[in-house]
C-alpha cells in the first residue's frame, strides 16, 4: 500500500465483533487544533477499554476518533497547535489520547503528554499513560493510600495491576494482589507485593482476612464486592476501575455505615481536558522520578507490529500475559 503524504495507514474497527473485525486502512492524516499536538505514533498500549470498544461494548466521546481505538501513544511531536509553548517538533512524548492511537498519526492534548523517561524505548514508553493516570488517580487521589497502609490489588499482572503495586510499594505502603496463577502470583511478589493469593485456589478473602485492607483496588466487581467490603479495616477505601464480573452486589450498608467506609471508583475517557492536565502534572512531579531512580518500571510482555492489532487482541483476551501488550509502528 502506497500513501499520499496528506494519509496515513490506520487501524478501524469494520464492525462491533471478533479480533479480525480490526482492518489496516489509509485515512487522512488529523491536523491539530488549538492547544494540541500531532504525535507521530511510534508505539501505541493495548488495554482492555481497546477490547470493549471493538466489541462495540465501550462507546467513545462524540469528540474522538469514532473506529480508531488505542488509548496511550508515544512518538515524536511533528506539530504544535496554536497555543502550544511546552513542546516543539521533534520532541519525544508519551501522551494519553481519547482515541486513534492505533495509527501512523494521533492528535493528543498538549497538557495530556508528558516526555519520554530517560532510559525508555518508545514501547516501554507507550506502555506508561493509561495505566499509570488510572492507577495515580484512583489509588492515590480518590483512594488516600499512605505510606504504611494495606493496598489489595485485583488482577495484579494486567497492566493497571503492574503499575498499582510498583507504585503502592514505591510510596511505602504495603501491597497485596491476587492473580490466577502460581506464575502470575511470582511475578507479583517480583514487582513488590508482599503476598498474591492464586484466586483460582485459595480464598482471597479468608486468606488475607487477618491482616485487613486500607484501600482495595478492585477490577473485578461481581462477587468481590462483598468479600472486599469485609476485609476493609475502619475507614478503608474501595475503589473500582472495571468490574469485569458484573455490576450488582447484595451489600450490609450496616457494616459500611460500622466502618465508615468508602466505596468510590471513576472511568478516565470521558474527564475534561483540564482535569486531564492537572493529573499528568502531578504524574510528571511523583511519578516519573521514580522511573528515573529505577523504583518503578514498565513491564512489556509482547509487542505486535501495528498491521497485527488483530492477534494482539486476541492475545490479550487469552489473558496469559504478565504486563502490558505494544503495537509497534516502525513505518
């Protein structure tokens, strides 16, 4: 396939479906509008929210790319908008975008890029935005986790899991996850949890019963709810970014009431630009300076080139990996 200079090659979701509904196209390339920037793609995260959206089942912002998923990019800056002061062409970024990563090219929100770690490829890079705003957000701004605390992460080795422990440990607190394998459980522990319960053969709740949960990060939703609500001590915080196995939980508002707990969660797309911006302020002050001092650390499982977005989501719905899956754009 031969392209103009005014396109770019893309990946759009055909129809609501399978992996293979993802097709290679040629598009025009987007042009920047005031306060944002053009990225050249050179890497782009695979998440979950990529998955849902081909499914049909995760609708985007009427203002974003409509069939072009991929949520966190990195690349080169190849123009600034009107506005634009704190980044020139040719500066490496990474940046979390409403949508269209999966492309040569991918306007971002100046305020929502932040610059490439030193010591970082573009796919470690890439791996970095939409983890670590949820994590940061929830855990630390809606959560309150402080240092000697319990945190409880659910789903320890997807990419919000990774980034959730490193971090809760990087501050201080004391972090435990559960994960569905003896595998997925070491790699836990190898990131800084104190302990993961292998959830498809011990009880997480009765296990970790005896130490008790400042703050649980819960993804999984359905019968968690209620088995999370107990081990929270006086005062915890539930906090959810998914809830995988269902929406609906009986609950003993009693015991809430008891423990003055809290139950909170969010969703990141549909967030205002500002607050957007405000968040990847506070990530660039207390986040990357742990990369760069090696306390935190992107973990890449495999990396597809762009033309295989197909197998990267079948892949990732096989749920096998430990860390983040990268498309890869060499073009």
């Amino acid at each position: 396939m031969v392209y103009r200079s005014d396109m770019m090659k893309a990946v759009v979701i055909t129809a609501p479906g399978v992996p293979e509904v993802l097709k290679l196209v040629e598009r025009p390339k987007p042009e920047p509008g005031t306060g944002q920037v053009l990225i050249r793609v050179r890497a782009a995260g695979v998440n979950r929210p990529d998955v849902y959206q081909r499914k049909g089942n995760y609708p985007p912002p009427a203002w974003a790319p409509q069939d072009i998923p991929g949520l966190e990019v990195s690349g080169i800056i190849e123009i600034c908008g009107d506005t634009v002061t704190q980044w020139k062409k040719g500066d490496s970024v990474c940046a979390l975008v409403v949508g269209g990563g999966y492309a040569d090219y991918v306007i971002a929100e100046a305020g929502h890029c932040l610059p490439v770690p030193a010591g970082l490829n573009f796919a470690e890079a890439a791996s970095l935005p939409e983890t670590v705003f949820t994590v940061w957000h929830n855990v630390f701004q809606r959560g309150k986790l402080a240092a000697g605390e319990n945190l409880l992460v659910h789903g320890g080795t997807s990419g919000i899991g990774i980034t959730a422990i490193q971090l809760g440990a990087a501050m201080g607190a004391k972090v435990y996850a559960t994960a569905g394998t003896q595998e997925k459980c070491k790699a836990c522990e190898e990131l800084g949890a104190v302990k993961c319960i292998n959830y498809k053969t011990e009880d997480f709740a009765q296990q970790l019963a005896p130490v008790g949960m400042d703050v649980i990060l819960d993804m999984v939703g359905g019968d968690y709810i209620s088995k999370n609500l107990h081990l929270l001590r006086p005062e915890g915080r539930l906090v959810f970014v998914n809830t995988m196995q269902g929406n609906n939980a009986e609950i003993d508002f009693g015991m809430v009431m008891r423990k003055r707990l809290t139950i909170t969660g969010s969703t990141l797309r549909n967030r205002d630009n500002d607050f957007k911006s405000n968040l990847a302020g506070e990530i660039l002050n207390q986040v990357w300076p742990l990369i760069t001092n090696g306390r935190f650390r992107p973990v890449i499982y495999r990396e597809f080139p762009l033309e295989q977005a197909a197998g990267a989501h079948r892949f990732i719905e096989e749920g096998s990996h430990i860390g983040k899956i990268i498309l890869v754009n060499v073009s």
